[in-house]
C-alpha cells in the first residue's frame, strides 16, 4: 500500500478523498462521484451508475500519477518511444488499473461494505473493441509493459467511434452488431482541445522559391480535418508510471466551412462537416485482409499526421531543437497501416519547417523502427497509386523522390540487376500500378523486425529478402509477449494466490521467476490444489455456458479450446474434422473408449470473408447434431460462444485444459493467445509454428503435443504439385469424415451448404488440413490417453506455467528497448499536489 507523507508533527492527518487509499476514504468518495458526477442517490442509482462512479473514484488515484509522470517527463527532457498502432485493443480499464494501483482487495472490500459486488460492476464496463485480434492486443500489452518497466512512451491511434463488431449467433450464423462502447460515455479518456491539429487531403502542390532562395513545395489541399485528441492515463504495476495512450477523433475545421455557410450553403456545410468526422467513425474488421478503400488511407493518414505534429509539438514545448527529433523520440511503426509516417515525418520536416533533404531524410531514418506481423500475401498494403496520388499529392511526390534516391543506391551494390529494382522500388509497376508500404516501411527505418524466431527467419527469406540482402543489419527478431497482469493476476486470482503463497509476488513483475514452482511440480498436495482450481474454474465457465447457451458441459471433461479470429489458414476446421472423427467413432461403435471432451471455440469472421463465415456455421451445426445424440451420451459437447473479445478471452485461458494451436506451419507470425493459455496452465497442441516453437522449447518437448508438416516441408509439398485428393482416396477414416459432410449429415440433409468447404478441401486445400489430417488426429489421441491420467496431466500443467517467464511482455519490451529503441527507464517519484 502506498503511504502519504508524513504529515508535520502535532497535525492530524486526513486522506485526500481524490487519492486516500484506505476503505473508509474509498467508500466516502465513491458516494461522493455518484452524487457529484452521475448525479444519483443510491436509491435511483443503476449499476451503470455505480460502475461509474467506482471508475471515477480509480481515475482520481490514477490521475496524480500521471500528472506527476508528465511532469517529469517534460524536466527530464526524457527520451520517448512512440507507438503508432491503428489498433489498440485494450480490453476493459477497471479491474487492470485496480490490480495496477494494488487496491484490489481494498476496493472489493468497500463495495462489499457498501452493499455492491465488485464482479457485477467489472462486467459493467463495455470494453474499448479499438482493434480485430492479435495486433491491436499486443499494443496493448506493449503499453501496460511499458509503463512497468518506467518507460516515456506515447501510444498514438484512432479513436474510433465504432470499436469491432458485436457478433451475435443465429441460426449457427455469424451476425454483426455495430458495437457503442462509447454510448454511456468514456470515464477513463480525458480530451485535449488545446492540442488539436489539422489534417491535409487532396488538392494539389506548388513549388516556389522561398526569402533564403531555397526550392520549397506549398501544399494547396482541397479538404482539412481537425484531428482532436483524447488521453487515457497507462498505469504500471505497482509503479508511479502512469504513460498517456493519444487516441485521435476527426472532426471538421471551423475555418473551412465558413465559405460553405456564408454563401447559404448550409446542406454543403453539414455535409462537409459529417464527412470529415467519418475518418475516426469505424475500424476496417478486416483482421490480415487487405482492402484497398480510400477511407482506411484517409484513416492512416490521419492518425499519422496528427501523431507526427503532435511529436514536433511537444519537441518545441520542451524548447528542443528539430534536429533532436531521433534523440527524443524512437517512433515504432506496427505493422504498415502507419507506414505513410516516412514520406509524412519529411513533409512536416521539409515544407511545414523549412528543413533541406539530406537533413530531413537523416532525422527521419533514425527515428523509425517497422514490425512486421504478417506474411500472408493477402495482407499487404498497395495503394493503387492513382487514388494515392488523388488523396495525398505531395506524398507521392515525396515517395518518388525517396525512390530515386534509393534505386541508385540498390543499383551500387547490385549493378546490372534490374529483376532486383524492380521487386525494391516503392512502386509496383508490373501492372496497375501501387504504392508498396512495406516498401517504404524498410526504406525509411532503421531496424526491421519480426515478431517470433521462426517469423524473423522467414522475413528474411521471403516477403523483405531483397531488403534483407540490402540491409542485413536492419533485421532483428523480437518474440511477441503478453502482460501477467491482465492474463495471470487479474483473470486468474485463484491460480495467481496459489502461486503467491509458495514464492512470494515478484513473480507478477518478473515473470522468469515462475520457475520456482517448478519444484512443486512433483509435490502431491500442490499438485492437488492447482488441479482443484482448475476444475472451479471450469465449473464457472460450464455455469456460463449453460446461462448463455443452454448446452450442458460436464466439467470433469477435458476443454478443448480454440479461440482467435476465424481465419481458413488457423484451421478451425481441421478442429471440426476431429469432432467429426470421434463421433464417427462413437457411430461405428457407442461403446468405445472415448476420453469427454468439451469443445470450445470463439471468435469473429471479417464481414467480408465468406469462407470463415461458412466455418461458424458449419462448427455450429455439428454442435447442433452432437450435442443432443444419445449414442455420444454426452461424451462430447460442441459449443461456439458468441462475441469472443478481452473481457471474455479473460474467463477462457484460465478454464481451458487444451489449447488449440494449429495454424498451417508457416502462416501465422507469433500467436500471442498460445502464451495466454500456457501461462494458465493448457497444454498445446500445435504445429511449429509461429512462437509454437520457443513455447515448446520452454516448456519441454514431453509437455507439448506436436504434430504436422513443418514449413520446408509444406513449401516442399507444394511445389511437388500438392494432390488433396489423395489423401481423401487412401485414408479411409478421412474419407468417412469428409462424405458424411457431403452427405448433408450435419445440414439437415443439404448437401449444397457445406460444398463449399468440401469442394476447397478436395480440390484446392491451400492450407493443407488433408496433408495434415492423420498426424493431428493420432496427436489427439495421445491427448485422450494422456489426460486419463490426471496427475501427470497436472504436473505437465504445473510445468508450463512455470515456464513461460519468457512470454511476458515485460521481456518483449526489454528486448525493444535494448535493441531498437535505445531508451532507459525514468523513475517517477510520488509528489502529492494537495499539499503544495
Ligand atoms: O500471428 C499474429 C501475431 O501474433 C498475427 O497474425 C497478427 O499479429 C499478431 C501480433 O504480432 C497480425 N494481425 C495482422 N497482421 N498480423 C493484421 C493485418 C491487417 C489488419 C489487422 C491485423
């Protein structure tokens, strides 16, 4: 608990009710937050009100401390990382900030006095959906460890007005709901009028000769967006750092609709007015689908810009010279969707500041890093470049300018190659031509990542090769992490005592630490307490199912879980495929042997992505036929819960005994849920795939269950003219599976429904589920046979958790500050403004 100063002697001391911690100073001003600020006596008071008025009461303990980090922060000139993300997804405040400041307890306790149950009021909270799935997460992850480790850092995106879709199921379908999270308003953003800024689109560009007789661009652009930004203080784990994330909401200029309005113009004005605010309205729910729409560059280019001027902004407030921009600050690109920060940062160096080339292009290399999060083909960004020409007319002057620079020096250490140019060039010109982001994205910064080993080798090897062979010494790996906090301390507090009461807390800061239970891994009694929570846990979930659903779990069965994004390349449906197996088995036989299993999955398809959206129902309609068989006996339950997203991942990872890791070897970067589960305790199945790798070296090879082609191998298989349908042909159990989806087994007798799926896995297979088909349902058995004996399933459980210390987040960022961002902790003491 923190500790006021020490008051002088003689005086009585009386706790601030903005920042006392103790019960009784919590409990007074949270009455007071729900009288002053919801406007409400308890008796009319909803749980809204009162969640409110807690978030309130917390924001006040939050806001010394960040008002203090600022503070010093601006004396120390400190040295900032800078983290433009178009997603942040970061899942509800209250409960993190609670563990963050260490008044969880204290707080339960008061709303337990007050007559109010703390879990009721955590579920109040609409969480701020700000991104699709893994990306925008671990943004958020990177952020809460940022401000534990004392690092200045400044997240900067969007504040969108519609957050990720609420999904809702019906009749086995996907359906989207458009999400309000901001519909009963935002307690923990506070908004910063005084530093709005102005973004530019369109028009033209003309050059001039300025007073000094230098060559300079004016950009005359045909509309400008105010950008307006809102903070939500970051608070580390028990730290004083409280970090700012910066997110931008468009609105329209007032200078610019005068024109609009004095000529009676008042339709044209509005319109213009609504048009601007459309840039921040809603996130693109495409999780690695690229989709070249004018709206998502307008997006980019927005929150860039203002990020960018607001940088130069607090550079000039801290009277430091432009030409410090790469010392104060170290600017991390996530993923392309902010790579228009390049040709930006020289626009605003060049024209808005009078900077000459050479001296704006050195400023603006040292200042960025670019991760990489994706190899699939699908998921890079190219403009085409006539609409990036219409909407950014003196970016694109800059990004040829830029190139020619950049071909000449290719053509130095690789003359006579122009294959090689060409592939370079920031411009595809094979055909229609684009703008190619991760083009620009390698060219414009000094080092280049990717976010798991094998997905850092694979960079190199493919998508960025040419750059590689240009830059070897750009390329690094950093390993994705998660935060213990919210995935361990805040989701899983039963687990989270047991541990605390065998090695002390440090662990929660020092996740490497987790080893030390390791010891108790062949202890009787410790393994019997971890194995008892883990069934609480489940039971909870089974209630919840059972509330949501109606579907009965048994939670002595084994929960098999898959959640993520509904993507074809993660495999959702070879999961479907080993359901149908077994029940296929339970058909042919109702008496063998069959290890109940639970099977979980959740998740979201992109609006727009028919093939996903046909695995949702297909996994519902075996449900639909599974669960209500008599021969499975319930031995089996198959259940999708609808609307997947942080709050529920949090229940999830704690409850699940296997975790489903099952991507085509090769396709998915890192994963970042495969660690949350781990941490809690699920064994994986997995391919090595992604961090698969690392965990299973971690972990040990005998507490992992691999299976499946490795990536040479299926680029092997490929090339020798990959045949699906021979697999179907000499595998008979294969063969059952796949015509009793054909047969319309699972559709109510249509074969037409499912044909889709059928025909892909036979004839084209792009992700090799048949290829793999027989090695992960020989894996699964050895699942089965491995969870019948519970207590070695408990020790190889124990095992993962204790070792996991290298999927914390706080390691990840350690590594980016060492490696890339050359940036060092800043303490930030507690000074308490009350008595100054
Ligand atoms: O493997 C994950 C990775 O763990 C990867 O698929 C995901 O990023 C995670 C964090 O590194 C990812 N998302 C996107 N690209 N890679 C993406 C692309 C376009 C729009 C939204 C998200």
């Amino acid at each position: 608990m923190q500790t006021l100063p020490t008051p002088p002697s003689g005086s009585v001391q009386i706790e601030d009710d903005r920042t006392g911690l103790s019960i009784e100073t919590l409990k007074r001003a949270f009455l007071d937050n729900l009288f002053y600020i919801q406007g409400k006596f308890p008796a009319l008071a909803s749980k809204n009100d009162y969640y409110m008025a807690l978030a309130y009461t917390v924001r006040d303990r939050l806001l010394r401390r960040w008002l203090n980090t600022a503070e010093t922060y601006t004396n120390t000139q400190a040295r900032t990382v800078c983290y433009l993300s178009a997603e942040f997804l970061m899942g509800p405040h209250l409960g993190n900030n609670l563990i963050n400041l260490g008044i969880y307890d204290q707080i339960n306790q008061a709303m337990t006095e007050l007559g109010l149950d703390l879990n009721e009021l955590l579920q109040q909270e609409e969480e701020p959906g700000l991104g699709n799935g893994g990306l925008g997460r671990l943004a958020a992850c990177y952020l809460d460890s940022l401000a534990t480790l004392e690092i200045p850092a400044l997240g900067y995106g969007i504040r969108y007005e519609f957050g990720i879709f609420d999904q809702e199921i019906r009749d086995g379908w996907q359906v989207e709901i458009t999400d309000k999270w901001l519909r009963y308003g935002n307690p923990w953003e506070i908004a910063r009028p005084d530093w709005a800024v102005e973004v530019k689109y369109g028009g033209h560009t003309e050059s001039f000769i300025d007073e000094h007789g230098n060559y300079r661009v004016r950009w005359v652009p045909f509309k400008v967006v105010k950008g307006l930004p809102y903070d939500t203080p970051i608070l580390g784990y028990k730290v004083n750092t409280a970090n700012t994330l910066r997110l931008w909401s468009a609105e329209a200029t007032e200078s610019f609709d005068f024109g609009a309005f004095n000529s009676g113009d008042y339709f044209g004005a509005v319109h213009q007015k609504s048009n601007s605010e459309n840039i921040s309205k809603v996130l693109y729910p495409n999780d690695e689908q690229y989709q070249g729409k004018v709206l998502r560059l307008e997006q980019q280019m927005f929150f860039v810009s203002c990020s960018l001027q607001d940088m130069i902004r607090i550079l000039q407030m801290q009277n430091m010279s432009l030409e410090k921009f790469p010392e104060k600050f170290s600017v991390q690109l996530n993923d392309t969707h902010p790579a228009i920060a390049v040709a930006e940062l020289m626009r605003l160096l060049m024209d808005e500041h009078g900077m000459q080339w050479d001296n704006a292009w050195n400023i603006t290399t040292r200042t960025f890093g670019y991760t990489n999060h994706t190899l699939l083909p699908e998921a890079l960004e190219r403009w085409p470049l006539k609409l990036f020409s219409e909407l950014l007319p003196r970016h694109i002057e800059i990004i040829y300018e830029i190139n020619r620079r950049f071909l000449d020096d290719v053509r130095i250490k690789f003359p006579d190659d122009p294959g090689r140019l060409s592939r370079l060039s920031l411009i595809d010109e094979s055909g229609e031509k684009y703008v190619r982001m991760a083009n620009l994205a390698c060219v414009g910064s000094s080092a280049i990542n990717g976010v798991a080993a094998l997905h850092s080798e694979l960079v190199k090897q493919t998508v960025l090769k040419d750059f590689y062979d240009m830059y070897p010494e750009k390329f690094t790996n950093v390993t994705n992490g998660v935060t213990p906090r919210r995935f361990v301390v805040l989701s899983n507090p039963r687990m989270t005592s047991l541990i605390t009461s065998k090695i002390g807390d440090n662990w929660i800061k020092h996740l490497d630490e987790l080893r030390r239970i390791e010891q108790f891994a062949d202890d009787p009694g410790f393994r019997y307490e971890f194995r008892q929570i883990k069934q609480a846990i489940k039971q909870d979930l089974a209630n919840h199912i059972k509330s949501e659903t109606d579907v009965e779990v048994d939670p002595s069965s084994l929960f098999d879980i898959q959640v993520k994004r509904i993507h074809e390349y993660k495999r959702q449906h070879l999961n479907a495929l080993h359901i149908i197996h077994l029940y296929n088995r339970i058909k042919a036989n109702p008496s063998a042997e069959i290890t109940p299993r639970t099977f979980l999955f959740g998740g979201k398809a992109a609006p727009g992505y028919y093939m996903a959206k046909l695995i949702i129902k297909f996994i519902n309609s075996i449900g639909e036929v599974v669960n209500r068989d008599p021969d499975v006996a319930g031995r089996l339950k198959v259940v999708f819960l609808k609307d997947y997203n942080v709050k529920f991942a949090q229940r999830v990872y704690p409850a699940a005994d296997l975790s489903e890791q099952i991507s085509t070897a090769g396709k998915e970067a890192s994963g970042t849920g495969n660690m949350k589960f781990s941490m809690n305790g699920a064994l994986t199945i997995g391919t090595l795939d992604g961090a698969n790798v690392e965990i299973r070296e971690e972990v040990g090879a005998e507490n992992f269950f691999l299976f499946g082609l490795t990536t040479e191998e299926v680029a092997a298989k490929k090339a020798a003219g990959y045949r699906p349908i021979d697999y179907y042909e000499s595998n008979n159990d294969l063969r059952q599976v796949i015509d009793r989806i054909a047969s319309g087994f699972f559709s109510h007798g249509d074969t037409g429904l499912f044909r889709p799926l059928v025909d892909n896995l036979l004839h084209k297979d792009e992700y090799l589920l048949l290829a793999d088909y027989q090695s992960y349902i020989d894996c699964q058995e050895q699942v089965s046979q491995a969870y019948r004996n519970w207590d070695h399933w408990t020790r190889m459980s124990i095992l993962n958790t204790a070792r996991m210390g290298k999927f914390s987040s706080d390691r990840s960022i350690r590594d980016y500050c060492q490696n890339i961002w050359k940036v060092q902790p800043v303490p930030i003491e507690l000074k308490d403004y009350t008595q100054s």
